[in-house]
C-alpha cells in the first residue's frame, strides 16, 4: 500500500476515534440536569465533534473511496464498547467480542476488496 494511501487511513481512523468520543459526552449530558451549565457544556463538545468530523470526513473523501471510509466508520462500535468499559465501567460479554471481531473482518473485506 503505497504512503499517501496509509496516512489517510491513519487520519482516518483518527478521525472516528475523535467522533466516538462525541458519544461519551452525549451519555454524560444525559446524566445531567436539563439545560444545566454541564449539559450545555457537554452538549456543546458534542456539536464541536460533529463540526470536526463533518469538515474532516470531507477532506478524507478526497483520498479514499467512499465505500472504503464508510465501512471503516464501524469502527465506532468498537471505540464505544471500549469508552463503555473504561468511563462508564459497563460489562464486555462475549457476544460483544464476537460482534467485534465480525466487525474487523467485515472492514477488511470491504477494504481489500476495493484495493483490488
């Protein structure tokens, strides 16, 4: 895979890891009193997530299939069974890991796929 290819999956995969984060500030707003300062705070990180990703998504489009970056945003999935563990401390059964894993492998069929 030639350079350019590889740092735009890398920016990508930046990017998603950035826009699964807006996720964990949705669930916190959730836990907090409506319209209160850490709602609209958290609400606010969530709107700034959303305006990075739509700018960034962008300019990946430019380097990368659509099929290609679109299949890599299950990736998110996976980012969140991650943030669910370590902030809000939730269970990963294994059906979640299989889940995960077909995930994986779905993204490298499409990806290799398209490569060809």
């Amino acid at each position: 895979m030639e350079e350019s290819k590889v740092k735009s999956y890398m920016y990508l995969h930046i990017l998603l890891f950035i826009y699964s984060l807006g996720a964990v500030c949705s669930k916190m707003a959730g836990r907090e009193t409506f319209l209160s300062f850490n709602f609209i705070m958290l609400y606010g990180l969530v709107l700034a997530d959303l305006f990075i990703y739509a700018i960034v998504w962008q300019q990946i489009l430019k380097h990368l299939p659509l099929v290609t970056a679109y299949a890599n945003k299950a990736i998110t999935v996976i980012w969140g069974l991650v943030w669910g563990k370590l902030i809000f401390k939730e269970n990963i059964t294994i059906y979640n890991i299989v889940g995960s894993i077909v995930i994986i492998i779905g993204i490298y069929m499409v990806v290799s796929e398209n490569e060809n």
